[in-house]
C-alpha cells in the first residue's frame, strides 16, 4: 500500500520558512501539508495566501492544503492560482459537498474531505467515489501539539473498507498527534498518508524522523 508522509508547516519556523521547505525538499516527504485556520471554524488563526505562494515558491514537493475554513467553495481558484495540488474541505463546512467537491476537481486539483472525530465515516458513502482523498482528523482541529485520540483507529478502519468495497482510488490521510509510536499502527490500520506537525519540527533530527515516520514498523 502507498505510504506517503506529509509534515505540517503550521509547526515550522515562520521566521525562517525558506530554510525548513528546504529541509522537506531533501527529505523522503512526499507532500507538504498546510493548515488554513479562520478563527470561525475553528478556534484559531493560522496563514493565508501569501505564506501558501511563500511555500509554493521554494517547494518541491506538492502542496496539500487542508482549509479549515467555513465556505470554503469561494477561495477554490485562489488557492489553486497560489499553488494548491491538493484542496481538502471539511466535510462539516460545506452545505453542499458534493458540488465543492467537484468545483475543486474542475479547477485541476485533487480534492480531499476531511471528517472531524465526532463525524461518522458513514457520511461518505454517497460521494467516496468522487475523492481523491479522505483526511480524519486525529485530534480536534485548531491546533499543533495536541494528543491522538484512540478511537479513530476504529474509524480507519471502517473508511478503509468503505473504499475498497467501492473501488474508490481516495487515499486515507490523518492528521493530528501523530508520531513515532503510532505511525507503524496506523499504516497497519490502512492509512497512506501520515500528517506530523510536532513530530517533525521538534525533532532533533527532522530528515531521520521523516524517514522514521514514512517506514515505521517495517
Ligand atoms: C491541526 C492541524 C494539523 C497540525 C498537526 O488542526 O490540522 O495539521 O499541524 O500538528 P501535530 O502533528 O503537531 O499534531
Ligand atoms: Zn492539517
């Protein structure tokens, strides 16, 4: 199964943003993830446009951006023309997700939809087929550093039998406390893409964790 690590900027150094995209550039990480807070939909501020085009300047690697955001359909095209490859929504933000879903697709990135922990897999029946990517968040989003919560092994999975039972090509990715004791335990359970934050950027090491992450348990 496709294994890809993805580490989150919101833990990066801001002050020096060039120098740790660079460090991603040289690692094994496949993707970079970035974090788009509003302060509505989640109680907390993050970075808008002008970090994401940062990123994407220095980047080598694709950008995965995760909007937690409310209405997110009204920036589609911005984040596309700041150089999005990925738009993942929450699944809790859109009224109608099915039509953002496609928007996204239409406007040439990949589309990603994102369950908090409370929100069933269930409710993706109708539309996993369309995706290009599923993210559960493994803690409740808004904020770095927080601790995994165990359940959403069970969650993992549920939507890891959902797509293979549709035939759906939608990645599984989660976010939020991951590390290294998890990360074998969650590729086992069916995840392909490892979010770290913390694990990464507070690491004494962030080249050797990010291969640590990206071959935990084998
Ligand atoms: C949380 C964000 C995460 C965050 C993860 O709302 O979606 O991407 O950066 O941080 P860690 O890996 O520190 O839990
Ligand atoms: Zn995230």
């Amino acid at each position: 199964m496709k294994r890809l690590v993805a580490p989150s900027i919101l833990a990066a150094n801001l002050g020096n943003l060039q120098k740790d995209i660079e460090m991603i550039n040289s690692s094994e990480a496949d993707w970079i993830h970035l974090d788009i807070m509003d302060g509505v939909f989640v109680p907390n501020l993050s970075f808008g446009f002008p970090v994401v085009e940062t990123v994407y300047r220095y980047a080598k690697k694709p950008l995965d951006v995760h909007l937690m955001i409310i209405e997110p359909e009204r920036y589609i095209e911005r984040f596309r023309d700041a150089g999005a490859y990925q738009l993942t929504v929450h699944e809790e933000a859109c009224r109608h997700l099915h039509s953002t879903v496609h928007e996204i697709k239409k406007s040439g990135m990949k589309a990603g939809v994102t369950l908090n922990p409370h929100t069933p897999v269930n409710t993706l029946e109708e539309i996993i087929t369309d995706l290009d990517l599923v993210l559960i968040m493994t803690v409740n989003p808004g904020f770095g550093g927080q601790k995994f919560i165990p359940q959403s092994y069970h969650k993992i999975r549920k939507l890891r039998q959902l797509i293979d039972s549709t035939g759906s090509q939608a990645l599984i990715e989660v976010d939020g406390g991951v590390d290294l004791q998890n990360a074998g335990m969650l590729f086992d359970a069916g995840v392909n893409v490892l979010v770290a934050g913390t694990t990464v950027f507070e690491s004494e090491n962030p080249l050797k964790t990010i291969s640590q992450l990206k071959n935990a348990g084998r």
